[in-house]
C-alpha cells in the first residue's frame, strides 16, 4: 500500500540529522516523561523511533484517505448554511481520520494531552498531508496556532484549550480585515472590556479568514481606544462555544476549495485576552506569522513533490514518436529541475525547522529555570537563524512550487490542460502559497536586513568551512565562486544611498541568498547520501549559477535612473 | 453495560497482490513472497469490537489470534487502534490445523479466557476463503451467530441488534448475548493507528519472539504491557489430539492452477431483445444474481 512517509527515504534522511540530536535532548529535557508516560521515549534513538512511526501514520491516512478524497473535496467545497460554514463531506471523513489516529496537538507537551513532537518531524507531517491534499493541510496545520496560545497564554488557558485541540478542535487565527491585509496596523476589530461582566466582548468584521468557523480563534483586535497604530491591538481567544460569530460569506477560490475562506462577524462576542494589551501584533502575531510560515513552506513542499510526482508518472507513460516522451531532453530537463528544487526546497525547510525546534525548546526551559549563558547565547543564535531562514523557505518553496505544479502541466500537454487531471488542481492550489501568509515580496522585505547585517554571509561562510565529499568538491568550489559575485552585489546595493533603488534590488539579492544557502545545503546531503541527492546537487548548482550570475550582471549593471523605465 | 468482547484475527499471507512467486513448485503458498497482514475483514470486525467499547463504557477488546510467534505482529496492530490486551495461540502442535482444528483451538482459548459477552471475527481469510472458523467457533461453544455483519447497531437489555448484508439487500436481526458474529468487507473500515498506542505499544512482544540481544530488554520488566500472553496447548488445556495436523481431516488432494480463457464471443446490438436475453443468460449461468 502507498505511503507518503515511507515511500520517500528523504524523511528519515532529514530525521536523522546531526542536529536532531539537540533538538531531542532539548525537547525531552533529558527524557523525564519516561516515568509518568507510557508514551514517552526512552533515550534518542526511542523518540526518532517514535517519529517515524507518527510519520507512518500519517503517510498511510495520506496516501490512503486524504488524496483519495482530495477531488470530490476540491469539487464539493464547503457550504454555508444559516451563518455556520459546513466542510465538504469528505473532509470530514479526512478530520476524523486525522483524529482517531490522534494527530493534533502534536508539538503540545505530554501534561496537556499532546505528543510533544519537535517542529521538524511535525513539518514533515504537514508537508506529506499537503502532498495528498493541500487545502486540508490548512485545516489540520492551524493547529500550530496553540503553540501561540502556549507561549503567551496563562496557565488557565492552557489547561482550557490545549486539551481541546489535542483531541482534534480545530483553530483559526482571524487577522485580515477588508482594510488591513499585508498592513496589518490597521486592524480594527473592537475590542471593549465590561467591568460589569469581568470579560471582553469583540465587535466587527474579518475577512479572507482559512478555516474561519473553526473552534477556538485567536483573534487580533483593537482594544485601546483612539490608536491607530500596531500598539493598540491585542490578541484574544474566541470560544466557538460562547457564541457571538457567525459566517457571512464564504470565499469562492481558485484553488485550495477544502480550506473554507471565511468572512466573519463579530456581534458582541465574549473574548478572553491572551497575554497582554498591546503585545497582540507586535510579539504575538509575529510569532503566530512564523509559525505559519514554516507551515506554509511544508505546504508547498508537499505539493512540489506531487506536481513531480505527477509530471514523473506522466513523462514515463506517454508515448510520442515511437517512445516514452521522458527520454526528450526538453523533458527530462524540466523534470530534473524539477526535483532540484524540490529537493533543495525540502533541505531548507527542514534546516529552518530546525533552527526553529533548537530555539523554542530553549525558550520552553527558559520557561521553568534561568538558562545559563551558554545556553542564553545558544537560544540567541538560533532565534536569529529562525527568523533569517523562515523568509527563505517561505518564498522560496512557495514560489518552486508553483513553477513546479506549471511545469507538471507543461509535461502534461494539452491533457495537463483537461480538469480530469490532478495537475490542475495542484496548478490551482499552490497559486496561493506565495501571496498569503505574507506574499513573496514580503518575504523579500522580511530577509533584507538579514542580507544587509551579514547574517546570511556568516552562515553561508560556516557551511564553506565543513568537509564535503570528493564527488562534492568541484560543486562547493563554484559555490564558492558565486558567493564571491553575491559579496560584491550585497555591498553595491547597501553602499547606494538611494532607497528605492534598495529596495527596487532586494528580491534580486534575496534570490542569489537562498540560491547560495540552499546550492551549499544540497551539496551537504549530497555528501551524506549521495545515492539520494546527488544529481539534485549537480542540478540545483547549475541552476543557482544561473540565477546568480545574472542578478549579478543585473545589479552591477543598474542605475538609479534606470528605476524610471519601470515607473507606470 | 460493559462488554467483554473477543475479536479473532488473523494473520495471513497478503493474496490481493501476488506475483509470479506467491505459489511455491509445490503448489502451496509461498509465504516469503507475500508480505504477512491482517486479514482484512477480521479488521472490519475489529472496528466494530472498538465501536460497541465506545458505546458501552467500562468494555474491553482482547485480540485472540493463532500462529506463529510472528504473529504477535496482529496483537499489536490491534492494540494500536484501542485494543486492550491479546492472547497469542502459538505452539507446534496447534500448526497445520484446518477449519476444524482451528475453531477447537480458538473455543478452548474463548473458554480459557471465560466470560466473554460478544466474539467476533472476520468472515472469511483471504488466504483460505472458506467462511468456516466463525461459525464453527459458535457451533463448539453452543452460541448464536450472526453471519456477514455489516454493523453492529445497538446493545440493549443483553441483546445485540445487528445490520447484515445479505443477496440483493440487508436484514436487521437481534440476537442475545454471548454471541459469535462474523463481519463483512462492506462494514466499516477499520480506524487508523493512533500515535500514542503505537508509542505505548510499539516494543510488546509475546516472549517467544524476543532474541537475547533485544534492545530496551529492561524494559519488559518496568512495563508489563509490553509482554503479551502466549498460550501453548496445554495453557488452554486442549486436547492435542484436536488440535492442528492431527485435529485436521481435510487433506489436499491436488492444486490446480486456472486459468481464465475467453473461448468465444458474442456481438450483441444494443436492442432491448438482445440486452434482455444477455440478462437471461447470466442469471442462468448464475453468473449475476
């Protein structure tokens, strides 16, 4: 029987990563849990045994139930009857499988019911459920919003709501409104606090919000009067069981029609408020967007990996002129980059995933004792790294996996166009994924400064300082020759004194970054396992020569008065 | 009210794929070749055993299951998915049993195991297809049976009322409890595994499958879940005169293989004459129904 998990060694590759180790350590606080849980592992090689067997689930409820229900859900979508959204009836065979096989709450500590699984096997969990159907992943993956509610909730709601979601209550973050969209300070959802009744109460309207009837939201909105401005917002967390929200509209998509897009109005609806006033945008939602974006960027690894699943099985099967139309160059060049970026994308994800896992297991242990200095500087290193990373494995996997799901149609041909193929639909679904969330050029802003300030050219420098293999060598050397090029660019862009002219080169220099990060990232799987990715490596460089040489050519070459051919 | 229930699985060789090497020269199965799973309807029956425990608070499931030590493999999938406890019929004198043997072995260990309110099992195995052991199992035990279940509705004043899949239809029975029921493929599929059973789960062994160089040996001590009962012949005090080869009449005279050949055909019209005498023609040869 197909499973998503099993099916691709890359999985286990990526779990038994030397960092891993940390991460477990960090996570399983020297496994305590031993004693009180059943289900807890007993040392490292337990826990990586555990994962592999939560992966197996998932991959089997994936390749088994999910993705065969995938198209009567994309053509059912959900309803909206009398002011409550109601999914596809196949979702909900997708939730219950989900729930009986106990996937929710899975990074959620063990005393609240959950799994307490790190980042990067929960990422891979979420990049094989959008691999079978993407528009559930949204539903399922909005779980991580209880991270948010753990990091800043008080202990009472942690009790309320985490056993909850462990059990499989889905969740919602209602941020967007009809005025506030990428600029999000323009919230102004209304929050008032009665005295008479100890609480809050939420009045407006939100928009464009995944999964918006879900069981417990959390909620960005206004609660200083007369602000205007990110510090006046806070978050609050909205019980579907109070009562006070109903669904106005729901969205008609081009794509992910599983995930119901939800307008929402607020009447007076009770609210508690999770941390404190205006925390709610600044910390809060910035948390939550990271969180989101990661999971975003698994999303679209999942669906680069069906798209080439997809564009793979066609080009072996169809036959022109007398043979199987894979063995044209033209199309096994686009397959070939095709799993190049695919599997570069996935080694990104999963590097950041990390970042992420070592950074919150120490900021989760700072919640209980001081961390000593080492640690502290430890936690620094790699909350910096997180957020650096996550900008690149957001844009980038979501911008691959769009050219990937083209590129499945492309192989297609003129079938790829007919709606009877699954093509179309991933077409339609990753579409998406490089605007929400925070769109591509959003990502371009949220990684500049990381470009400006040399983290990026720190981390890169480490990874030129490791060994790699001899068949690896050559690869690492043009590398090397292409951060000497990417040197150069970032300095001309950050010595130009004129701003739009910064900013007009940022996506340019934030592509030649990631191109450089994740050429040196594929060279260093392909030196652990080179029966998997090597020819990856050796494409996925050329194609970073590519790109960087001509962003290279582009910068050197602009002028500031060149930005006027671009004017409208 | 709490049910105890027994749900009979069993592992068999995974027939609905095979390849050139499924049979041996023989003409035997050749087990090697096909990957060991649970026998998928025994797997509808073991969804039903979960539901009737969640309906009825305080129930236990057990699996009770006959084979090799590697059959312990059905046990823990069972505990996988909510399953309370197993018992693994392993000995070499239960090996080479017929139906008829089999359903002794499983009636003594029923008895052993006592008290039991609903057992249930698949319909049939997909390695032998005889539909034999169920309703042999009531038979040596003197109880009800309900035969191709589709759903178990509800338990009400110690009576079970049950869906069943019959030719062209259903039929909805009721039947007093202790009962054997024997579950269809059109039932339910069985629920996934859950992350946390499978955790708890994952290192349960029946004694006889351990080597001495197991890791985590220590383990067995601290936790004893992880050591799932193993009954021998003589643990359910059976008869070993009915148990396995010697408790087995049927004898194989010969396998053949068959194969399916077209050796004629018919171009039919697409008239209401032709399509009707088709129909006549199918029902005749019993080949519709």
């Amino acid at each position: 029987m197909a499973n998503y998990y099993s099916d691709h060694p890359e999985f286990d590759f990526y779990l038994n990563h030397p960092e891993m180790k940390r991460i477990v350590e960090l996570k399983e606080r020297n496994f305590a849990d031993k004693d009180t849980y059943d289900d807890a592992p007993v040392d490292f090689e337990d826990a990586i045994e555990n994962y592999r067997r939560v992966l197996d689930i998932t991959g089997d409820i994936a390749a088994n139930i999910i993705e065969p229900n995938s198209e009567d859900v994309d053509l059912e979508g959900p309803h909206l009857i009398d002011g409550r959204m109601h999914y596809a009836s196949k979702t909900y065979e997708n939730l219950e499988a989900t729930r009986k096989a106990g996937l929710w709450g899975i990074s959620m500590p063990r005393r609240y019911g959950g799994l307490n699984m790190p980042i990067t096997p929960y990422s891979m969990a979420s990049e094989i459920v959008s691999a079978a159907d993407a528009g559930f992943q949204n539903i399922w993956s909005l779980q991580d919003c209880i991270e948010t509610l753990y990091e800043f909730g008080d202990e009472e709601q942690r009790k309320k709501y985490i056993p909850r979601v462990c059990a499989g209550e889905t969740m919602s973050m209602d941020l967007t409104e009809p005025d506030a969209g990428s600029d999000l300070q323009r919230v102004m959802l209304k929050a008032t606090y009665s005295e008479e009744d100890k609480c809050w109460y939420l009045n407006g309207v939100k928009r464009f919000i995944t999964n918006g009837d879900s069981d417990i939201h959390l909620v960005l909105a206004r609660s200083e009067e007369g602000t205007h401005d990110g510090r006046g917002l806070s978050m609050f967390i909205y019980d579907k069981r109070d009562g006070g929200v109903t669904v106005r509209h729901i969205e008609h998509k081009l794509g992910i029609h599983g995930s119901p897009t939800c307008e929402l109005v607020y009447k007076n609806a009770k609210a508690e408020l999770c941390g404190s006033t205006r925390m709610g945008l600044i910390k809060y939602v910035m948390a939550l967007m990271n969180g989101a974006r990661l999971g975003i960027a698994a999303q679209s690894v999942g669906v680069s990996q069906a798209a080439y699943n997809e564009g793979l099985a066609y080009a072996k099967d169809r036959k022109q002129f007398d043979t199987a139309i894979i063995n044209f160059p033209a199309v096994y060049d686009m397959l070939a980059r095709m799993k190049a970026k695919l599997d570069a994308g996935r080694s990104i994800l999963y590097q950041t995933a990390r970042y992420v896992d070592i950074y919150k297991a120490l900021d989760d242990i700072a919640r209980e004792r001081k961390l000593t200095p080492e640690e502290r500087q430890e936690q620094k290193k790699y909350t910096r790294l997180a957020d650096a990373f996550t900008p690149l494995a957001k844009g980038m996997n979501s911008e691959y996996a769009n050219q990937n799901a083209y590129d499945a149609i492309q192989i297609h041909g003129g079938s790829g166009f007919i709606m009877e193929y699954k093509s179309q639909r991933l077409y339609r679904d990753a579409r998406i994924f490089s605007i929400y969330e925070g769109t591509t050029q959003l990502q371009v802003v949220a990684a500049i400064r990381y470009i400006t300030n040399g983290t990026y050219l720190g981390i890169i420098k480490e990874m030129l300082e490791r060994e790699v293999s001899d068949s690896m060598t050559d690869l690492k050397a043009r590398t090397e020759t292409l951060v000497a090029k990417y040197e150069e660019a970032v300095n001309i862009v950050k010595n130009d004194a004129d701003q739009c002219k910064q900013d007009f080169l940022a996506r340019r220099l934030y592509e030649m970054t990631a191109d450089i990060i994740m050429s040196l990232l594929i060279i260093e799987d392909a030196t652990r396992a080179p029966e998997l990715f090597e020819k990856s490596a050796n494409v996925f460089v050329r194609h970073a020569e590519e790109e960087v040489n001509g962003h290279y050519g582009f910068i050197k070459n602009f002028k500031t008065e060149d930005l006027e051919h671009y004017k409208a | 009210m709490s049910l105890k229930i027994v749900v009979l699985a069993k592992q068999v060789p995974d027939t609905r794929n095979v390849g050139k090497d499924a049979m041996t020269a023989e003409g035997t199965v050749n087990r090697a070749a096909l990957p060991a799973i649970f026998n998928p309807e025994d797997m509808n029956a073991l969804e039903q055993a979960l539901r009737l425990k969640e309906q009825n608070p305080g129930s236990t499931v057990g699996i009770l299951t006959m084979g090799p030590p590697r059959a312990a493999e059905v046990i823990r999938q069972g505990l996988y998915r909510g399953a309370d406890t197993g018992w693994l019929l392993t000995d070499r004198l239960f090996a080479g049993a017929d139906t008829l043997a089999t359903s002794y072995a499983l009636a003594t260990a029923i008895k052993k195991i006592g008290d039991v309110d609903v057992i249930i099992g698949g319909r049939q195995a997909i390695d032998g297809d005889t539909a034999q052991v169920g309703p042999q199992v009531a038979q040596k035990l003197g109880l009800s049976q309900v035969t191709y279940a589709e759903e178990i509705m509800k338990c009400e004043n110690n009576r079970l009322t049950i869906r069943r899949h019959i030719d062209g239809g259903v039929e909805t029975v009721e039947t007093p409890m202790p009962v054997v029921v024997t579950v269809n493929g059109s039932a339910a599929p069985c629920r996934p595994c859950n992350a946390k059973l499978v955790m708890k789960y994952k290192r349960a062994t029946a004694p006889l499958e351990r080597t001495t160089d197991m890791p985590y040996a220590n383990l067995y001590e601290e936790r004893p879940y992880l050591t799932l009962t193993q009954w021998s012949v003589a643990d359910v005090n059976g008869d070993p005169q009915q148990c396995g080869l010697s408790g087995s009449p049927t004898k194989v005279k010969a396998v053949k293989n068959i194969v399916f050949q077209a050796k004629e055909s018919k171009t039919l019209t697409g008239s209401d004459t032709d399509i009707e005498d088709l129909i006549t023609e199918l029902l005749n040869e019993k080949i519709i129904g």
